[in-house]
C-alpha cells in the first residue's frame, strides 16, 4: 500500500490548485456578469465542482432554462464520473463508505488522473483527500475572487467576458478532437442537431442542448459497434 498521507496529498494537488486559477477566476467573473450574486457563485462552486457543467449552466441561465433542465444538463455532461470513481475504487484502500462518499465528490477528471497514476497497489484515503482539498479549495477560493474582480469591473469589460465562455468551451474541445476522429464526428452531429432545433425552434434551448447531446452519443456508439462488428 502507498505510504504518502495527506501532506504528500497536498503536494500532489498543487499543480491542479494551480491550474484551476485561471479557470475558476473567469468563471467567477462570468457569474457575475450573468447576474449571480457572490453566494450564488461561490455556492455554485460549492455544491456541483464541475467546471464544464457550471460553465454550461451559465449559458442555460442566461437563455432562461427552467432550473429543472439545467440539473438534468448537469448530470448528462457529468455521467462519466460513474466510471471514474468505479475505477478509482479498485485502485483506493478499503474504508469506511461515508469516507468514500467525501472523496468520490471531489474526483474530477484532473483529480482523477492524479490519483489514478499514482504508484502502487493501494492509494490511502488521507493521500486522496490531500489531493481533492487542495483542488476543490483552489476552486471555490477563485470562484469567489473573480467574482469580487468583476464587481469592481468597468460594466463594458464585464460584458466582454462573455467571450471567455465560448472560449473555455473551444479550449476543451479542440485538444480533444486532434488525431481523434470519433470526437470530431460527435462535435459535428451535436452541432448539427443543436442547429436544427435552434432555426426550426422545435424545441427551447435546454431540451435543444440535451436531445443533440444523447443523440449524438447514440449515433456514435451505434456506428462505432458496427464497425467494430465488421
């Protein structure tokens, strides 16, 4: 079993805590000009810590979705951490449920692959919550701090953040679809849908958002098994 406790924890998740700054700041920032006061914000980063999710849910907040939808969005756009944490489970040593309850929600697709890297058969719990404090405090710590910089702000440079949202989405993307042909077609048939049901209006920008993303998957999980089948 890892012998690294909870200081060696922090260390590890230094670079995460790092790298969440620039990323929890804009989105600090963006909640302030989409109209949540700093509770909301902060709150936000409090209970969901997903960054793609709580970006996504600024943009449905600003269409006006029903809060319902958003919730249903968020657990779509989140439904790999199923896998994660099932995987992560094997590689963890045994504890107490409620303990692994703790750290399962802080495990995210950064906190995952240090964890998951990690040499050894058994990782401690108290190195996992080393990690996912450092990072889930980086978070919601920057979450605030952008939005208290926004606040103090010109209104037209608050406005001209919106640009980073598209920007975020544009810098989780691209990296992904480089030499990855399958990720290129999802983006493509996601896009494709989305527009049909935003010119035809058939369906509001939530239910327009959720139906292109299963749909998409759908067709390239069915098309990936016929290929595979051949």
């Amino acid at each position: 079993m890892q012998e690294h406790g909870f200081s060696s924890g922090l260390k590890a998740g230094a670079s995460i805590a790092i790298g969440y700054f620039p990323v929890a700041l804009t989105f600090g920032l963006l909640a302030k000009t989409t109209g949540l006061s700093l509770i909301e914000a902060t709150a936000m980063s409090i209970f969901v810590f997903a960054g793609a999710a709580q970006y996504i849910s600024l943009s449905l907040i600003t269409a006006g979705v029903l809060p319902a939808l958003i919730v249903v969005n968020t657990f779509i756009v989140n439904i790999r951490h199923f896998l994660m944490t099932a995987a992560l489970n094997e590689k963890m040593e045994p504890d107490a449920r409620w303990k692994k309850a703790l750290y399962a929600f802080g495990i995210t697709d950064e906190t995952f692959t240090v964890l998951a890297t990690q040499p050894g058969d058994k990782i401690r719990t108290s190195f996992a919550a080393g990690v996912i404090v450092i990072s889930y405090g980086s978070w919601v710590a920057f979450t605030s701090l952008g939005h208290l910089i926004g606040a103090s702000l010109p209104g037209f440079l608050q406005a001209s953040m919106s640009i980073a949202l598209y920007a975020m989405f544009v810098g989780l993307l691209v990296p992904s679809m480089k030499g990855n042909r399958k990720v290129v077609s999802l983006a493509l048939i996601a896009a494709l849908f989305n527009s049909l049901f935003y010119f035809t209006g058939w369906l509001s920008t939530g239910w327009a958002i959720m139906v292109s993303t299963l749909a998409s998957a759908i067709i390239i999980e069915l098309i990936s098994r016929k290929g595979v089948a051949a």
